[in-house]
C-alpha cells in the first residue's frame, strides 16, 4: 500500500461544500470513528476509486453545517482496496456528525458518509470557574494531579485558542485575552497526552 500524503487545509478549495448524490467515483467499504484517549481514530476503506483526488473529513456539532478538519489524497484510479486512517488528537466532548467526502480532479465534492460520535463526559470534574466567564478565570484541578497539565481551549470547530502548562496546585488567574464570546471546549491532558479532564465553558 503506497503512502497518503496529508494536505494543508488551506491548500483545498474555500467553501467547498459536497453534494449528497451517489458516488460513482469511489466505492467506499467502510467509514468508522473509534474514541480513544479524548482522541477520534477515524479509518475508511475503498475497494476501487476512479478519478479520485482528494478525501476530506468535515465536523459539525448540529448536522447541518460543517466545516473542513483534514484532508488527505486518494489513490487516483485503482481497482485495488485501499486503506486510510486520520486521528483527530483532542476531540471535542459530546456529540459531533463527521462527514467523509471525496473530490475529484474535475473538482467535484461528493459526500460519502456521515457518523455520529458521542464523546461522554465520565471523566473527573475539573471546573473552571467563574462560568460564564468574565475577564479572567480560574482552573480548580481539585488536587487529583501530580505533576503538570496542559489546559487546551478549542472553538466549536474544534479549533484551539489557548494553550497553557498548570502545575497541580496551581490556582492562577488566567486572563480572557481577546477571546470572543461565545461558546468553548476545554481539554486537560498530562503530558502522555492522556486525557484527564474536559468540559464546556461560555465567554460572555
């Protein structure tokens, strides 16, 4: 099995919203997410591609609008079955609609298939507080810790804003910055990347 290439996101076409009609351009096996340590490990499969070049992976939180977070080559023309894999490090807890979608080298986007992965929240309570959350805010790791964390802070696009080293006890005022109001997704993992905490928090 040759190697797949990854491209930036940058690098596909803006806006670049697929049609829901019927591939004839891939005949796709399987399309599968598996959680994993706050990670998605997502892995599809063709049995032939004709005409292919590009596989995108798509997130939404509501199933209606999404938006692009990996895109990666395909094989081109091929009557071989090939195998991809793409993880998603820091997933977004709760529920979240992926879409795979191919495109064409004559640049047509058709969607493949679409799964719902639910994230649970069955992790220890870690709370920032106060929330909403003003000016600046507070992380209480309520002493369940050794050693040193890294608090991570995504967009409901899975997008990370802030990113910050915490020691155990530490109970630093962390300043708002220029974040936007609206609604956030916190990640806390030790430096194994093991997830240990996570949850959602609203700027006013």
């Amino acid at each position: 099995m040759k190697t797949k290439l990854f491209l930036p996101i940058a690098m596909v076409l803006l806006n670049n919203i697929c049609s829901a009609q019927t591939s004839t351009a891939v005949e796709l096996n399987f399309f599968t997410g598996t959680v994993q340590s706050g990670s998605i490990i997502f892995n599809w499969e063709t049995n032939s591609e004709v005409n292919n070049n590009l596989f995108t992976i798509q997130i939404s939180s509501d199933g209606r609008k999404f938006s692009d977070i990996h895109t990666q080559y395909g094989s081109g023309t091929s009557n071989q079955v090939h195998s991809y894999s793409y993880t998603q490090t820091n997933a977004t807890y709760g529920k979240n609609y992926y879409k795979l979608c191919q495109t064409t080298f004559d640049g047509n986007c058709i969607e493949l298939k679409t799964i719902v992965i639910n994230i649970e929240d069955n992790i220890d309570e870690i709370t920032v507080y106060p929330n909403p959350v003003g000016n600046h805010f507070k992380i209480n790791l309520n002493n369940k810790l050794d050693g040193s964390v890294q608090f991570s802070l995504y967009n409901t696009s899975g997008i990370q804003i802030m990113a910050k080293s915490i020691q155990q006890y530490e109970q630093e005022m962390m300043e708002r910055g220029n974040i936007l109001p609206g609604v956030y997704y916190y990640v806390i993992a030790d430096f194994n990347n093991k997830l240990i905490g996570k949850g959602k928090v609203v700027f006013n």
